[in-house]
C-alpha cells in the first residue's frame, strides 16, 4: 500500500511541470479555440500542460488510472486502484487574457474514492498549495512553507467566492438566487478558478466559496487543501469519470462549497 505522503511527492512533481508549461505563456501561441459553450475555452498550452502531468504520472506510477480534462480517462492493463485527477490549467480564460489566476491542479484518490493527496500550483502566483491526507494542508510561497488553517471566524466584512456557469439558463437562476446567497456576506469575489478558490478559502484568503456545476477535476486537489486546512467542505457526488462521468444535469445540479465552520449552513442542499 502507498502512503499519502509518497503520493503527495509524485503530485508535486506532476503539477510542477503542467505549471512549468503554463510558465511559458505566449500570447501569439495561444491556439484558442471553444470546446463547447461560450467561454469554455482550451489552448495549445492545456494539452501541453497536462501531457506534462501525465508523463511525469505514468513514469512513476505505471499501474494508476488518469482522469484528465482535456484527454478522457487512461487505465492501466494491471490497475492498482489508484486514480488521478487532472485539470491542467484551471482557469483558461484568465491565462488566455493574462490575468494570474490559474493554474495546474493535481489529484489522487484510493480504490474506495478517499481523496489522499492534491496539489494546485500557481504559476503566475509564485504559490503551490498542497495537502495529504491527514497531515495538513499547506502553502509554498517564494521559499516559505506555511500551514494553513482556514478563516479568521467572526471576522468582520467576510468575503464569499463565487462562480456561474457557460449556459444561460442556469446562470440566470444563479443570478435569481444571487441576493439570498449573500446574505451575511459583506462583498464577493469571482476569480475564474475553483481550484484557486477553494485553496484560498483554505489560507484565508476568502471566508467561503461555493459554486454549482463543476467536474471533479475543478475541485480534487483545492477540496482536499481547503479539508486539510480545517474547513468544511462539500464535494458533489458525481458519477465517477471511470464510468463515463456526470450527465450535464447532474453536474449543474450540485453544489461544491468550503468554508470556515460556522458558514457550513449557508449553501443550498
């Protein structure tokens, strides 16, 4: 049986190098294109980025599974029942018009689906959040390591991180039910990356996030930091990618949220 910890190290070096890819950013090499809805973009720099992760995965860990963004699900012909989550470069329009928040998320779960180690890397930030299971969650930033323990409780003009989804239809519902989600709130925060969200409720940063409609590789690696670092914590029951992955409705349908203990009760069921 692998330790956390050795899976942790392995999830490093993956998301380093995804992260060193999108560290190379160049705007004329973009190759933009829509995968679908308005404003569901992939670049040239998402297939690079998580052929990056997968190389550095499959040398190190031949047997374990890979559920990517960009490229599906590869299984190995002698399965160990590990499995990782890939989103190579979370927040693609914010790296398509040059604004830092994006990044590189990396995750493993066990045969069962326990979540055993994340790691979200953030290139144009100079960050790289990481956790393993039970033994914290923390925060690499120019050559310091700190522990994070999620928001400051109480504390005066808190802050809730949001999202809305590409299609219309349930961003004018999120738009209906925008004022009841922010009672108690003092402002709001849309950064383009859950994965960056959800890490920045675990440093403080913002005092809660929730958003409907995410996959599973949007919130792997930032659910498990935002956990490690003592926050609550909801991660959608979706359909596996193993088997085929949600339908559109059941994606749309669920909530993904973290925050500091006394706001659990703030999110719709």
């Amino acid at each position: 049986m692998t330790s956390a910890t050795e899976l942790l190290e392995v999830a490093k070096q993956a998301a380093a190098a995804g992260a060193k890819v999108l560290s190379g950013r160049d705007g004329s090499a973009l190759d933009a294109s829509n995968k679908g809805a308005a404003g569901d973009w992939v670049t040239a720099f998402d297939l690079a980025a998580e052929n990056a992760v997968r190389r550095v995965i499959t040398a190190a860990r031949p047997g374990d599974s890979i559920t990517g963004e960009e490229q599906g699900t590869t299984r190995s012909a002698h399965p160990t029942g590990y499995r990782w989550s890939i989103d190579p470069l979370d927040g693609t329009t914010n790296f398509i018009r040059n604004i830092v928040y994006y990044a590189t998320s990396v995750a493993v779960a066990d045969a069962g689906g326990a979540w055993l180690a994340g790691v979200v890397n953030a290139p144009a930030l100079g960050r790289v959040y990481y956790a393993a299971r039970g033994q914290g969650a923390w925060l690499e930033e120019r050559g310091t390591v700190t522990r994070l323990d999620g928001p400051v409780p109480g504390r005066a003009g808190q802050i809730l991180a949001t999202g809305f989804s590409y299609e219309p239809e349930i961003r004018a519902q999120q738009a209906a039910a925008f004022g009841t989600l922010m009672d108690g709130f003092a402002d709001v925060r849309r950064l383009g990356s859950a994965a960056l969200d959800l890490c920045m409720v675990a440093d403080g940063t913002h005092d809660a996030y929730g958003e409907r409609g995410l996959n599973e590789h949007d919130f792997s690696a930032g659910a498990l930091i935002a956990e490690e670092a003592g926050c609550w914590v909801r991660r959608p029951r979706l359909t596996s990618p193993l088997d085929g992955g949600p339908t559109d409705d059941e994606r749309l349908d669920a909530w993904t949220c973290a925050a500091g203990l006394e706001l659990s009760g703030k999110f719709p069921l």
